[in-house]
DNA sequence: CATGTGCGGAATGTTGACATTCGGACATCA
DNA sequence: TGATGTCCGAATGTCAACATTCCGCACATG
C-alpha cells in the first residue's frame, strides 16, 4: 500500500435514496425485518424522516439486490429462503466466483495478496477470540469482495452485488443457528483459495473456487432441510 | 406448446416507469440517442408526457441493465462501447452462458427443444430472405433466452438481463457496419449449440456455449480495432 | 352453500413545485 | 499571463399532495 492507499479513495455524496437503502438493508440483516417481513413505503419514510421517493429508490436498489421483492401495486417485501431460492444463488455465485478467481488469478498483484493475507490473519484471529458469526461473515464477505476487485471488471462487479445480500442473509440465517459447522472450515478453506492465487495456478484455483461455494450450498441446504423436519 | 402455450401468459400491468424504460431503451438501440449521449430528465418526461419521476424509474432500469450509467446531480448518459467494456461483458456473458447452457441440459422438455429448433428455422429463412440485420439478431437474443428460460433459475435470468441489453447494443453496432461475417455463422453455431442440448452432452454443451460467447468478443473486438485504425 | 358483486379502507403509483448541486463563464489578483 | 475565487444558469435531488389500484369483507343471488 502506498502512503495514500486508500485515504483519497471516495469523497462522493450518494443521496438519500442510498443512505436510506442501507439502513433498510442494515435492519432486515438485523432481524427488524425477517424473511417475508412487508415493507410499507409510510412506515419507511416515517421511520427514516425522508420522503416516500427516496424510500421508493432505496427499495429499487434493494431489489435489485435481490433482498426484497415488489409487485405492482402490491407492496414490497422481504425474499424468503427455500431450499430452491438457495440452490439459485450459489449456482449463479459459483458461476461468477469462477470467472472472479480466473481472472484475479491473471491481474493479482502483491498488494492484494497482502491484503488477502490481512484478512485470513483477522478470521484466525476473530476466531480464536471467539468472535460473533456475523463478524467472521463480514470477513467472509470481504475477502471475497478483494477477489472481485482484483479481477477488475465491473459488470463481474455488479454481477457479484445483485447476489451478494442474498448469500449474506442466508450465511446469517445458517450462523444464528449452528456456526460450529461454519468457524471449522472458514479459515481452512479462504486459505487454501490463496495459496492457489498466490501459487498462480488458475485452473485449479477455478475449481477450488467453484467447490468452495458449492461446499456452502451444500451446508445450507443440509441446514434448512434438518430445521424442516 | 400447449394450445395456450403462451396466450395466457402475462396480464400484469407495470406502471409507467416500466413502459418509459421501453420506449427510451428502443430510442437508444434505434439511433435516437448514440453512446455517450446525455439524457435529460426534463426532456424525456416532456417528449414521453409522463412526468420527471417516471422517467427516473425508467432511468434507474436502464442503469440496472447496463444500458446508461449517472452520477450523482451529473446526469445520465448513455455506455460508451470501448473494447474493455466489450471485454468486460463478454466475460460475464460467458460465465452465465455455460451455467445456462449446463441447467438447461439437465432440465429441457421436447417443447422447449421445439422452440429453439423452431428459432433455428426462422433464422435460417430469414437469413435466406435477406432480413434485416436487427432482425436476425433478434432471433439470435431469442434463442439464448429460451435457453435461459429453460435452465429455470431466476437469478440467473436477472443476471442475464443485466448484460443482455449490453450484448444488443454490441451486436447492433457490429451488425450495421458489417454483418457479412455475421451472417455467415449464426445458423451454424446455433444448430451445433442446439445438437449439442438435444445429444444431453452437457459437459461438450458447456464449453461451446462459452466458446460461442468468445467467438462473438473476438469478432466484435477485430471489428473495433479495424474501426480505430 | 357456493359463487358473484360491490363497497371502503389502505396501500402504492403519479405528479408538479421547491431545494440543492454541479460546471463553466467571468472577474480578480499575484 | 496563469491561477484562484465567485457567481449564475441548468440540471438533478427531494418533497408532499393527488390519483389509482388492490384486497378483504359484507351482502345479494342462484
């Protein structure tokens, strides 16, 4: 990192519909709103002291994240997590994190691997300190979100955001209710996707990749079928 | 397809905003507005008759779909096509491809084999009736989303949406300066892509799927780099 | 009893007026 | 002359009132 790494990064003001976009984001990973939770633009707007089209573009943003759903003239509401929503998003999220992985693995350079590094170090750490599942998942998560920078394309980009709450709310739900299963091979797992990066071995880091989103789904689906039952 | 197979297929409204999206993404693949060219909120509300908030909803769909991208009090305006942007998404374009191309294997009926052999079919007349490039490219967009379609995953398809008004835009420019070379292959591919779904050969379906994305980018990025020079 | 019909309330969809921000033209000063 | 500071117009961002639509429920009807 150079001297000014990241201090000179974004000084953009965003509006209100983003602010409030995030709050409302915030509160539904918060539990405020669970799955199926209605979403009414009053309410909102109150809440949140902005006008009723500034919640009405937040809530925009918020669907096309995937988080929640609208329907004409029928309110918006929190997505709800069935075993087939699940297997749709890892199915799309191993697809990108494939591309990502090939294509970081072309562009990394020792900043990222640095960074990288930095971050499997605070999972090790976070984990031994006993640290809440939603910290470990916010390392997860970014760790990740590195990959997807270092590939450097913004569509990818883009991509990776429309799935991205949906795999944390899902990752929350999963940790709130056995995250044994998840601290044993979170470290394990992120570093072995940077070995291979920094081993520059892309089609195995493609496949690994792939696998590690798949080893997710796999947990999940096993998760919410135990709770059916 | 059933005797209603599609004549009972939608009766949902969609607002304003939806239609102005419409109207404004056809100005914009029709020539009205070139890449690079602003579009102002004030003057599609007036051309549309709807008013500013509308066209802010259209706007924000079109930006979701890649078409146009704003800044903030900076104003909208419409992608500029550079050879990283076709770069860009055509990768993605690819990934989603060989996910779609690997779902529908495992899940297609013999009326969805019907559609797209009857897609094949119209491009193979039309070509022979010398359509129209747009037109052939219509049936080219048709074919990949029945494929879409047909892998039934609704991410998947959100993802597609958010690339494939891009991948028109490209096309389209292709095609109006020199669609000879177009023309020359798209049955082909397309028939091969279809043997291959029909034969359930996923696995050789996957990777012609990807090339056949990769064969587009290259011919797209010659076309580009004989423009510049 | 099942089906169809017509309120009524509550939410969303739409609009035009008002506030804020941006970028460039012009003036100012070393 | 070139860099800096300051206005101004034009566009976007925000808001609150108005219009439209949906859903549940009571009631009529066969």
């Amino acid at each position: 990192m150079t001297a000014f790494g990241n201090a000179l990064r974004k000084a953009e003001r965003r509006g209100l519909g983003q602010e409030a976009a995030d709050r409302i984001r915030d509160a539904i990973f918060g539990g405020v709103f669970p799955p199926g939770a209605v979403l009414r633009e009053v309410e909102l707007a109150a809440g949140l002291e902005v006008s009723r089209g500034s919640v009405r573009e937040a809530l925009a943003q918020l669907e096309q994240e995937g988080l929640v759903r609208s329907a004409w003239h029928r309110g918006t509401r929190v997505i709800d997590l069935s075993v087939a929503d699940v297997d749709e998003v890892y199915a799309v999220r191993a697809a990108l994190e494939r591309l990502a992985a090939t294509s970081a693995g072309r562009r990394v350079d020792g900043e990222a691997l640095a960074a990288l590094e930095d971050l499997v170090s605070e999972m090790d750490s976070a984990l031994r300190a006993g640290a809440a599942g939603s910290d470990l998942l916010a390392l997860d998560i970014a760790f990740h979100d590195r990959i997807y920078a270092a590939a450097g394309n913004r569509r990818l980009l883009d991509a990776w955001h429309a799935v991205r709450s949906q795999v944390y709310l899902f990752q929350l739900t999963r940790v709130a209710r056995d995250d044994a299963d998840y601290r044993s091979i979170l470290v394990e797992e992120h570093r072995e996707l940077l070995a291979l990066l920094r081993a520059g071995d892309t089609p195995r880091l493609a496949e690994a990749a792939e696998e590690h989103v798949d080893s997710a789904r796999r947990r999940l689906v096993r998760m919410l079928a135990a709770a059916e039952s």
